[in-house]
C-alpha cells in the first residue's frame, strides 16, 4: 500500500483531522419514498411542484440581460494582463518603457507596485497565499506578471506586446509525485522548505486494516481524477469604480459570492466595508470557477483606486483555461474488500492533491480534502480509513469545483469504479451486487464510518426505477449475443450519494465565516414582494424557484414576488451559491422567512377579522375561521392592513429576514445507467442510451430540475470522454483553448432520459436536498464502468477518465483485439 | 492603423462609422452600437456565443472584422420580437427551459433561426448538427432541441395559416 506522506519529512502547514459533530435529532430519518410531486397550490399562485416557466427568461431571450462585459460606465479604461511564458522562472526584470509611451496608455502595474500597498499576495480561501503579481518569480505557466492600464481594450493588448519581461527559468514540479520528493520547492517564500502543504486523514486505520487482513476479496486500483477546468461559457471579469469622492468602491464582477468576496476585499486592502459595494449582475456559469478571488480581480480594484477612473477586465478564454483555478487532480490509490459473501467491508484510499502553487480550493476551512470522506458512498462498509497529502505544483492554484460539492466527485467516481470491480470479480451482476450493498431504507438514520449521518435515502428504489426504465435485463441478453458475435457493448451503472447545503454553522466556514445563507421578503401595500437572498443565481433558475418557494408558503402568486441577489448593499449577508447549497440553505430561508411572515399576518387576520387567533387556519393564500372558509382574509388583504389597518401593538409592514443554519447537511442519491457500443477498430465509444434518475428529496419546480440534470450529465460525460488541462514536462499548458480543450456539443451529447424519485429530507422546511450537481458528479462512474463492462473479457479492468478513443485503441490492442 | 467609413444595416438601421480595419464585428456590434446580447466566449471561433445573421447566414461575428459586413444586413437577438411579439424560437426557448444562464441563448437562437431558413423540418440529428457549432456548459442540450423543434412546428402551422 502505498503512503505518500513521508513521516521523516517536515509536514506543511498542519496535519488536519476532520471535525465533525453530532447530528442533531430528527435531521435524519426513515422517510417514505414517492414518485408524485406534490402541487397543493393553484397555477395563479405557482407554489412549488409546478412547471413554471423561467422569471429570468424574457432578458435572456431577448439580448437584456446584463453580463459584466455589458457594464459601460464613463470614463471607463480597460486592463490586460502580461502573463508568464515560463512555469518557474525568477523575474530579473519588467521593462514598461515601450508600453508607457503608447498613446492611450495610462498606467503599468507591477508587483513592486503592489507591494508598495502590500497587496502583493492574497489570501486564498483555504488560508494559503497567493500571489497577486510577483516581485521575484512566477511559479505557472500564464501566471499575471503584470497589468497594464489604457484607454481601449485594443491598446491595452497592443501595450502588453510592448512589455518585455526578463526571465530566469527555474525547474519546473510538474508531477506532484516528483514534487514530494522535494527537490524543487515552488513556494520558497514559506517558512518551511517543503512542496507539502499538508496531511489528513480520517476513519479508523486499524479497525480498517483488520478488515483489510481477514477479507476475503479485495480490490485495488490506482486512479487519477484529471484536472479540469468548468469553463463556463462567459469567462471571468470586472469593472472596478472607485469614486475619489465619496471613497466607495463599487465592483461588478462574476462572483458566486458576492458577500464573501466583499469581506475578503475589506480584510486585504484595508478599505473599510461599508465603503465596498460588490455588485454580481447576471453571471454566465459559474460551477465553482467564480467562487475565488483572481489576481486579476485585486489588480483591476487597485488600478481604478490608483487612477480614480472605472478599469474594465475581461479574460479572454485562453487566460480563463491557462490561469484560473482547475478542479479535481486527484490521484487515488484506493483499496476495496468484501467478505466470503461478497459483503463489502472495508474501504482503504491513499491520495495525493496536486494543488498547483498554492491551496486556492474553495473547501469549508475544516475540510482540506472537501467532503471526499463521503467516499463509501451508497454502501454500508463497516470501516473506512482515508490518508491525503497535497503538494505544491508548479501549476495553475486550485482546486475548486466542477459543479460538484467539494471533492465529492473524486469520492463517487472510486467508489462507483471500485464496487463495479468487485462485482466483475465476484461474477455478480453489477445491479444485483448494488443492490446486495446498498445502505438498505430502514437502515436510516445511517452513520458512516467516516462520520457522516446521511439524512435520508432509499438506494435500491432508484436504481430499480432505472433498471425497468432502460429494460436492464433486456440490455444485458442483448449484450451476451453481440459478445458471441464478436461485438463490443457495455452497460455501466453508477448508484451514488452526494452530500451537499454546506452548511451546519458549527462545522462549516469559509475563512472563519459559518456557512448560514439568508433570505429578507418584503411584502408591498398591495400584495406583490421583493425578496433577496445571500446567494447568487449563474443560470440555476432562483428567480423563479425562490419565489416558488415563497409562493407556496404565503400563497401569493410567483409572478408578484421579484427576486433579488447579488448586490452586496442591498442583499443580506450570505455565502453563495455553489457545491448545491442555494436551496438547502437559502431556499430554507426563504421558507422560515415566510413563515415568520405568516405567523405575523395571522395577527393582522385576527384583528380584521375580530377573531382569536386559535381559531384560525392557514389555507393556501389565506387566514380564514377554521369551519367558516368564508370569513378569511387573503394574503394581499393582510398586506395592505400592515401599512393601513394594523393593531396598535403591532409594528407596521409586512416583512422577515431568515438567517438559515442547516442542521444536518443533505444526501442526495441517484441511479444512473449508461449503455456504449464500443468500435474495435478506432476505439470510439458511443453512448447509445443513458438513463438517470435522482432523487433530490422535494421537487420545487420539475422544469427546473430536469434541466439542471440535463446539464449536470453533460458536464459529467465532458471530463468522463473529453476534457483535460494537460501540461508537458516544462508545465505549459497545452489546453489553453477550446480547439484543443473539448467541450461537448449538441452531438456528443446524448438525449438524456431522466427520471425521479423523492424521498424528502426530514430536516430541511420543504424537504429539498439540491440537484444542481447530482449529475455530475454521477454520470461519470457510470460511463466509465460501461466502458469498461464492455471490454472485461478481455481483460480490461480500468480505464481513467477522460476515456479517449485513443486510450480505448490502447487497452483494445493490448488485450490482442485492435490491430 | 487604416481608419475606414463602412455602412452597416444591423436589424434594420443602417449604422455608418469611422472605424480601425482591425476592429471585430462583435465589437462593433457590442461596444459602438451597445447591442449587448451577442456575446463573447472564447477566442478561436469554437463557441458560437458571438453568432448573429450576416444577410441571413449564421457566422461567427468575433471571426469577422467590421469592414467586412460594410454593406451587409447583420441581424442580432435584439431584432427576433417583432411588434412585441417574441419570435417563435424565443417563446419556444422560453416554453421549453431551452437556457438557463443565458449567455449562449443568442448565438444559439441565431443559429437555429438560420438552421430553420434552410429546414423548416429538421430531425433531432439535423437540430442537434446545425448547433454544433455553438457551445452551452448549462442545459445539456435537450432542452434547446426541443425548444427548435417547438419553433419549428410553430413557423410551419403559421405557414399553413398564411
Ligand atoms: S466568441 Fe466564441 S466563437 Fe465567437
Ligand atoms: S445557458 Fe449557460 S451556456 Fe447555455
């Protein structure tokens, strides 16, 4: 078995255990399964359950909405960046003087600059650092060296070729396995001279290593869950607008968290927060790659403070592929066992983290190696024992998410590739071993080895659902006759469990701030509502899902309740959105919200109707007399006595603010099923059918949900068959655009069949657990195992991701079937 | 740099400027007339986000300078709703839940309408082909074929209407 962490070296940072208390009780429970969506409002009013048409749509669908490259203010100049050629070099000089002289030029800014300020570095949101421009050496390939400002975007580009940069090339750490030999060191501004950054572990190690010893089968299987970026089809950018005047520093930019960000802000640069308005307008995409603080985000804030002008950045798409933060590089050497039954029993994983220069992961702070301890997925394993290094390489900081909860992914993607394994070597067939394995639905409230208390699931319905959907014992007859022929077809399942709405505040923070989120309605004279919330829609659809929410809880129509977010001095404080968390945490907010608001017009009722407030009751969008449906009044009646008619010991208005700590956090689960053919010849896999079915607890809007798994699964088969960031041996990115960095179209795409079940979470107010990453963080699995079912016989036990045809050519003409 | 005067009829209104012959259409299109809707996703025409109709043809406008559409009809997403009606792509895009963060919507709608221009009927491969060369990270696409087949459908019963 292989250990990573070298005991005799000196350990980074610290060694970190992962923290986590008890579970409430009743945030985890047995809880019936059902197929039907519940709808208990009428469509005027479109609580949840309905199919409502987008809110946001009308802007989008007619060139209104406003991305940051639409913000145009006065004034305003633009930024480029020079960036470095080199992964690791010293930077012996920076010469500006061509650049200064262009016309139109204002300003070049470099790290000696910014040190004057001592913004220099930055913190990550892991509590690293990184550095904003260096003032000794770069240590990525594309790394900001130094920004100049000018009065056009063209200019500022023709400026950049008008730097010259003298280098001095270092070594470069490409492979993080080289780099814990330590013989380059990349941050050599820490005071410990090591590329380790740090070590974790969880589980118990000798309870798991006895299992280990006394199984009777086991599994093993090196894996490397490649590094990916989300590119998101609008890349990241800015506009910073610093008024000398009033000393307020207004930022437009793609966050996912607008509030974090303005805390961060205020921390480095010493501006005082209340003087820091951060404005998130309409995003395109995020997936977690517009979760961190970019240098280019400090540069552009200091330059519109040095030059008292607007200073637009916009990356272009090779920056955004080159430089932001990636995800995932996780290179797993993971173990499996089962008993003489077949029952599994223990789960053993060595990993090692390639971090690049510095921890820029957006994980909560207690949790370096994110959520991965959820790695014994949809199993009931009775030890698990998880050991992690991460290292520093001379690449691009990270990691962040691919629209998955923090590293849940990587989990999922083992253990789903593991169990199918054993179930090959067992000669089960997968389903069935599934089935024997899977954490059974009374065995709820369950507790993991690795601490975790799974709220709510019913594993085996999931998958039976997806089983009689796709015609599985149909498929695998089918299977057996084409492998008589001589043809190559597989069919791949993954069954797993995601655990997302970080987070219960106790646990979870993001530089020491807890992860609550938040919701403030405000219900207007005549019935329509404004509501805003902490977190940041990117395409998610909380416009129309918030206010369905709220619809449903205080009856008035979705349509008359505007959803806000984003604006930092408008919004309440709340941590984003991203890893799934916007309905867990805000969408529960939304509720307590509503009901703090109902429970006020109730008293309001009471008063226009001269009744007790016992003898009232809640009926859709009214207070009527319990018995007398006649005497009620609606919700828009209530409304208008709040400003009009209220009782003298009431305050007036109509309005609530929730600020929502989680519990628990919540497990959803699914069952995917992918069929391939595979071509001997070329080694292409075709993906002929792939069903999935999720369970995501309460369905706030089924439109909604489908097309959020829809696009989950179509950025799970990205980095299952096509996208990878790959560097050569000096760490220059070779994927720096989308001709050589393959995002799947409308043609590798399958048609998606998708299908639910719903079993609710006991802890959240509706019952909803969050979809947005389910599928991908399941697809994956379960096309790789296809592949792989596919060429068994043959002696195929795996294939890593992303599974080329190249790579399917290999393991074809190595196993003597290709030629 | 060589300055030019070109005229160019963007959804109707001819616009005439003065402009450097390396400025990008998409630029023009976004910076000097402030049609924001099309977009910009990448740097090598791979993403489609920057589509709009050049006399009726869908092309990839951050791959075309400005001088080069001097003279041409250049339609953009702000010219699809007529009269306040949305277009039957835009309703059906909408109907359908054919976008969620919306950023490459228009490069997509203009690349449907082209496809349809040219068939009126397409299959689902046909659809699925004809946006190929535009790029969505959010909806998986299903949703955006059935929103083309829904206009599809829409255009050809207004056809029998007619
Ligand atoms: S911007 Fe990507 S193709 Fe034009
Ligand atoms: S809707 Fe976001 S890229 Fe297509």
């Amino acid at each position: 078995m292989t250990v990573y962490h070298d005991p005799n070296k000196p350990r980074h940072v610290d060694d970190r255990v992962e923290v986590k208390h008890p579970v409430p009780e009743g945030a985890s429970a047995k809880v019936e399964t059902t197929e039907q969506i519940a709808v208990t409002t009428p469509p005027e009013v479109c609580g949840m359950g309905h199919r409502m048409k987008r809110k946001e749509d009308p802007r989008f669908i007619q060139g209104r909405g406003q991305y940051v490259d639409d913000v145009k203010l006065p004034g305003m100049l633009y930024m480029d960046i020079v960036r470095s050629p080199y992964a690791h070099a010293k930077i012996l000089d920076i010469d500006a003087s061509a650049a200064l002289e262009m016309d139109g030029v204002l300003a070049v800014i470099t790290g000696k600059d910014l040190e004057a300020h001592g913004l220099h570095w930055m913190p990550t949101l892991m509590s690293d650092t990184q550095m904003v421009l260096p003032t000794e050496k770069v240590v990525y390939y594309a790394q900001e060296v130094c920004a100049v400002i000018a009065t056009d975007r063209y200019i500022a580009a023709d400026a950049v070729e008008n730097i010259f940069v003298d280098y001095d090339p270092l070594d470069a750490v490409v492979d993080p396995f080289k780099a814990l030999e330590d013989e380059t060191i990349v941050r050599t501004d820490k005071e410990v001279q090591t590329n380790r950054i740090w070590h974790w572990e969880v589980g118990d190690q000798a309870a798991t290593d006895e299992v280990f010893a006394n199984a009777k089968h086991v599994v093993k299987q090196y894996m490397h869950i490649p590094r990916i970026h989300v590119a998101s089809i609008e890349t990241c950018g800015m506009v910073a607008n610093y008024n000398p005047a009033t000393e307020k520093m207004q930022i437009y930019m793609t966050t996912q968290a607008p509030h974090a960000i303005r805390t961060v802000f205020a921390l480095v640069t010493g501006l005082p927060e209340h003087k820091i308005q951060i404005i998130s307008p309409d995003i395109g995409g995020g997936f977690g790659g517009k979760v961190p603080v970019y240098p280019g985000y400090v540069i552009g804030a200091v330059a519109s403070l040095l030059l008292g002008k607007p200073v637009k950045w916009i990356e272009d798409r090779s920056e955004n592929l080159q430089a932001d933060s990636f995800a995932r590089d996780y290179h797993l050497e993971a173990e499996l066992a089962a008993d003489e039954n077949g029952k599994l029993v223990g789960l053993r994983v060595n990993g090692l983290a390639d971090h690049g220069a510095a921890d820029a992961a957006a994980n909560p702070s207690k949790f370096p190696a994110g959520l991965f301890s959820i790695c014994s997925g949809s199993y009931d394993i009775e030890a698990t024992h998880v050991n992690f290094d991460a290292v520093y390489t001379t690449k691009p900081p990270g990691g962040v998410a691919y629209r998955c909860s923090f590293r849940v992914t990587e989990a999922v993607h083992m253990i789903e590739r593991l169990t199918d394994m054993m179930a090959h070597d067992l000669g089960i067939d997968p389903a069935e071993y599934r089935m024997q394995n899977f954490i059974q639905p009374e065995q709820f409230p369950y507790k993991s080895a690795t601490g975790w208390e799974y709220d709510s699931g019913n594993y085996p319905a999931a998958l039976k659902k997806a089983m009689d959907m796709i015609g599985y014992d149909e498929l695998r007859r089918e299977q057996a006759e084409k492998r008589e022929r001589g043809e190559l077809m597989g069919i791949g399942i993954s069954s797993f469990t995601e655990v997302v709405g970080a987070g219960p505040a106790k646990d979870y923070d993001i530089l020491g701030i807890k992860m609550f989120d938040s919701a403030e309605i405000r219900i207007h004279p005549t019935g329509k509502a404004i509501a805003r919330f902490g977190t940041k829609s990117q395409g998610q659809g909380h416009e129309t899902t918030y206010a369905q929410i709220i619809a449903q809880e205080l009856g008035i129509p979705a349509n008359d309740i505007e959803v806000e977010e984003g604006d930092t001095d408008t919004a309440p404080y709340g941590l984003g959105t991203y890893a799934s968390r916007s309905t867990p945490t805000a969408g529960a907010a939304a509720a307590m919200a509503a009901r703090k608001i109902r429970a006020k017009a109730k008293k309001i009722a009471a008063h226009l109707l001269e009744a007790s407030e016992e003898d009232l009751e809640w009926n859709v969008n009214q207070w009527q007399v319990k018995g007398s449906p006649d005497q009620a009044k609606t919700i828009q009646d209530i409304a208008f006595a709040a400003y009009t008619n209220h009782p003298d010991d009431l305050e007036a208005g109509l309005e609530a603010t929730d600020y929502y700590n989680p519990p628990n956090l919540t497990f959803p689960f699914g069952s995917y099923i992918c069929v391939v053919d595979v071509d001997k010849g070329t080694g292409e896999v075709h993906i002929r059918r792939f069903v999935a079915i999720d369970d995501c607890g309460n369905i706030i809007n089924p439109l909604v949900v489908e097309g959020q798994v829809h696009g989950g699964l179509t950025m799970g088969l990205a980095p299952a068959m096509f996208e990878e960031i790959v560097y050569d041996e000096y760490g220059t990115c070779l994927t720096g655009t989308f001709a050589d960095y393959l995002l799947p179209t409308a043609v590798e795409s399958p048609k998606w069949e998708t299908g639910h079940t719903i079993t609710p979470s006991p802890h959240h107010p509706i019952g909803a657990k969050g979809v947005g990453e389910s599928p991908t963080v399941g697809a994956p699995p379960a096309i790789a195992n296809a592949v792989v079912d596919a060429l068994w016989h043959l002696g195929v036990r795996h294939i890593d991701i992303p599974i080329t045809p190249q790579k399917v050519w290999q393991a074809l003409r190595d196993a003597g079937v290709s030629d | 740099m060589s300055k030019h005067s070109i005229t160019i009829s963007v959804n109707g209104t001819d616009h005439s400027a003065e402009v450097d012959s390396r400025l990008l259409l998409v630029h023009f299109i976004r910076e000097n007339l402030d049609l924001t809707g099309t977009h910009i996703g990448c740097d090598t025409t791979s993403c489609g986000a920057c589509t709009v109709l050049i006399n009726g043809r869908a092309v990839k406008s951050c791959t075309m300078f400005a001088v080069q559409a001097n003279g041409a009809e250049v339609d953009t997403v702000e010219g699809m709703a007529e009269g306040g009606q949305l277009h039957p792509l835009q309703e059906g895009f909408w109907e359908k839940h054919g976008l969620q963060c919306g950023y490459c919507t228009p490069g997509m709608l203009m690349s449907a309408k082209h496809l349809l221009s040219k068939n009126p009927n397409p299959t689902e491969d046909e659809i699925r082909w004809g946006i190929s060369g535009n790029l969505c990270r959010c909806t998986g696409y299903n949703k955006i074929v059935e929103a083309i087949q829904y206009a599809a459908e829409k255009l050809q019963q207004e056809e029998v209407a007619a």
